[in-house]
C-alpha cells in the first residue's frame, strides 16, 4: 500500500501528476508519494512561476516548490528529466522517480477545450493513457470540480491528504470531556495531595475515558472541572479546579459567560501556556476573549511587550496593495473584528469611540498581515490569529514557527466558515493544528460554545 492508502493492482509504480494547488498545500508533496512516480506537468510550472513573485500569501509556497523540483532533477539530461529522476531520501538512498510532463500530444487524444490549464493537464493525461495503456495514472488535485472532470474523461483522480489527520470533524478533540452525574462515580481509586494551594489528584478510572490527552478538561454535571496534567496507562494526574472561581476570572473587565470561556480565559491568561487553540462558531466569543487577555496581560502584568494581530483573509494579499495608507492601515479593513471586540469592551464608557481610539493609542497593538508574519521572528509577543480555518497546514507550522522566546500564540477559527477553495474542514490547517498539538504539554485547545450575539442573530442562525 502506498503513502495515500491506495493498494496497487500490479507491482509496477502508479504515476501520480500533481496539479498546482497540491504544491502550494504542500510544497514537499512531491516527496511523499514512497516508491512511485511522481509527474509534474509544465503547465503547472508556468503557473508556480507566475505566482512565485510579489505578494501573495501563496508566493513563499511556489519558491519553496521550485526550488525543492530544482534539487531533486539536479544536473539531469533533459531525456532523463522527461524520463524521470531518481528522489533521493537521505541515507536511505533513491526511491521513486520525479518527471516533467512535457506538453507533447496528439489532437485526436483532446477531449476537452484547451482554454483553461486544467484541461491542457487532464487532455495530457488522456494522450498518455492512449499511448500506454499500461501505466496507472491518477491526478491528484485540491480542486474538486477538475477532479470530476478528469473521472468524466476516464481519468483516475483523487484529493492530496497526506497531512490530512482525521476523515471526520467531529472525532476531532474539543478539549474538554463532558459527563453526565459524577465523575467520582466512574472512578475506582484516588489519591489526593495539596500544595502550593492547589488540589491534585491520582486517578485510576473504573471506565476509561476515551482519547484522553494531557492539557484536556472534565466537566460534570455536579460542579466539578479537573485539568488533565499527565496521562498514564493506569492512572491520570488531575489538577482540581473550582467552577466559582474560573466564571468570576477578569480580563480588562471581561468576564467568562460560562464554563467554556472561563477554562479558555484561565489558559489565555496561564504563563505556561504558550499555544492557545480556540475554535467555535460566530459568537461564541473567541476574538473577545483573546483579546481582554491580550490587553491585560500588556498593560496591567507586562508579560509581553507587544500584541500582533493577523488574519488569514481570502483575497486580502491580492488588495491590500491596492489600499492607501501604511500596512497598518491597510490591514484595518480586515481587523475590524479586533476594533469590533475593542469597542464591546468598553461598551459602558462614557464614550465607546474615544476609549477605543485611547486604547489603541496606548496598547502596542499592531496589525500585520501574513506576508509580514513570515520570516520573522517575535520575542516576548502575544500573537493573536484569527481566522485560521482558511490556512493550510503548511502555512499553519510557517507562522507558529514565527514565536520566539517569552512569546504566546493564540490561534482562532471557526471550521464551518472555511473560505479557501481549496480547503476543507478536514484538511484545514486548524484541523492540523488541533490533531498535532493534543499531546504539547503547553498547550491548550477549547471548542467554544455558541453564545447568541442577539435574539436576531440566534434566529437567523437557527431559521436561515
């Protein structure tokens, strides 16, 4: 079986071509094929040229890409380029082949109008297939609609998911286990121990709680909330943490509405937290959240010197250089949420506006946009991005990467808004993130509750 999961009907290699969007998802797709034969057509080519440059959030992906097929074909003879040259992988030496597919066919082979790339890659195919039947062929594509295509013209297509980690949203952690009565009913021994004015307790579970991981919740219906803090085959190490307490925290005067945002608040603010994940539909108050602790932890505790902000915005890297003004006002168009949450916070003031424009004169909050993100490196930052349902996982470990020493990063997202055409649910990189990081031992993900922003936008949700 290979590296997709697929069993080969012979012993002899399938070809897989990939389209432009694979190489942009992943730009070391190439390499994660095992002992087959990987083909990249030159029309894909073209287009990673043409968007190698300026300052699309793609461009990074593209150079990456070309520089990554430049390596592997080396100093190969065209014949071998088009023939196919071995991929090296380290010690253990050559396994598979990469080509370029040439635009070589025979017009009778076309089946499909060439005014589009997509149908130059798939009349290609269907000329290779006419010419040698023998070889398996698959196009392995983001794009769902050229997939269709290539299976009406007798193709073999499929989605790249090798860095998908779950095949159902729903399976994924939502950071906390919820249980009906007690959970000291389902538990057969425990130890308690009190110091530096905490309660923890030792474990050995009666029922085994399923896919428990470290830096997860449990909630009861009796009041009680534990913190996972170590996980063994025969017991679990719990941190006792009291309700009342966790719903009366304060981060610049915001208040948790109910369990949910008081374990994500209690993480936001904890210093040995470093990445907080916090996903949930519209409303469920995870820019607010973020962004209370933010500002408290910069202009009251002075953990960090600085807030950036960021999004992930379809488009915006196509026109933000079409707006006016400075890269911070550029940016404003896309972070009026961040404003949005500013004003909410300072709802009760005399004036809303001049508190806002005082806090933002006062705060070191900055707005960047991803393309300023990537390549640096922040120290002693709180890293606020929202919107990351629409990055890929790539993209994802590119700007987590970014955090330097005495840095925190909080990542939200709502995976039922994803906005990328080439991005699902189960391939986003949130999905990614969440999946990778459940076992971080400085780590937190929270799956917010939805908390109607009105009456109007409860029914809307719920009738439109």
């Amino acid at each position: 079986m290979d590296d997709h999961g697929r069993t080969p009907s012979s012993n002899q290699p399938i070809l897989y071509v990939l389209d432009t969007n694979v190489l942009i998802h992943d730009p070391n797709a190439m390499l994660n094929f095992e002992e087959h034969h990987v083909a990249i057509p030159m029309t894909v080519l073209e287009e990673l040229d043409k968007l190698k440059t300026g300052k699309l959030l793609v461009a990074a992906e593209c150079r990456q890409a070309i520089r990554l097929i430049d390596q592997v074909l080396g100093v190969a003879s065209p014949e071998n380029v088009e023939k196919g040259v071995p991929i090296q992988r380290g010690k253990s030496g050559p396994k598979g082949f990469l080509s370029i597919l040439m635009n070589k066919r025979r017009e009778p082979n076309a089946l499909l109008p060439e005014t589009l790339n997509d149908n130059i890659i798939i009349n290609q195919l269907i000329d290779l297939h006419a010419r040698s039947p023998e070889i398996q062929v698959v196009l392995v594509t983001k794009d769902i609609n050229m997939r269709l295509k290539a299976r009406a013209c007798g193709i073999e297509s499929e989605d790249y998911s090798t860095d998908q980690l779950v095949d159902d949203v729903s399976m994924l952690s939502r950071g906390y286990h919820t249980m009906t009565g007690s959970f000291w009913d389902r538990v057969s021994k425990v130890e308690t121990r009190q110091g530096h004015g905490s309660t923890w307790h030792q474990v050995q579970m009666i029922e085994n709680l399923p896919s428990v991981h470290i830096n997860e919740f449990i909630i009861d219906e009796q009041g009680f909330v534990g913190w996972i803090k170590e996980v063994r085959k025969d017991h679990l190490l719990i941190l006792d943490m009291h309700q009342e307490p966790l719903l009366h925290q304060e981060a610049w005067g915001l208040k948790p509405r109910d369990i949910y945002q008081g374990l994500a608040l209690y993480a936001l603010l904890d210093p040995d937290i470093h990445l907080v994940n916090l996903s949930g539909a519209a409303g469920s108050g995870k820019t607010i959240l973020a962004l209370a602790a933010a500002i408290e932890q910069t202009m009251v505790s002075k953990r960090y010197r600085r807030i950036i902000c960021t999004r992930s915005v379809q488009g915006l890297d196509q026109e933000i250089g079409f707006l006016p003004g400075t890269e911070a006002e550029k940016m404003e168009p896309w972070l009026g949420a961040i404003t949005d949450n500013l004003e909410a916070l300072h709802m009760e003031d005399e004036s809303t506006h001049g508190s806002v424009d005082y806090i933002l004169s006062k705060v070191p909050l900055q707005f960047k946009s991803l393309n300023y993100i990537r390549g640096r490196s922040f120290q002693q930052s709180l890293i606020l991005i929202d919107e990351c349902q629409n990055l890929t996982p790539h993209q994802m470990k590119t700007i987590i990467t970014r955090a330097g020493a005495g840095s925190k990063v909080v990542c939200l997202g709502n995976l039922a808004q994803i906005d990328t055409p080439y991005l699902s649910a189960t391939s986003s990189g949130l999905t990614y993130l969440t999946e990778r990081f459940k076992d971080f031992p400085n780590g937190v993900h929270i799956a917010l509750q939805g908390v109607p922003r009105s009456i109007l936008a409860e029914y809307a949700e719920s009738h439109l």
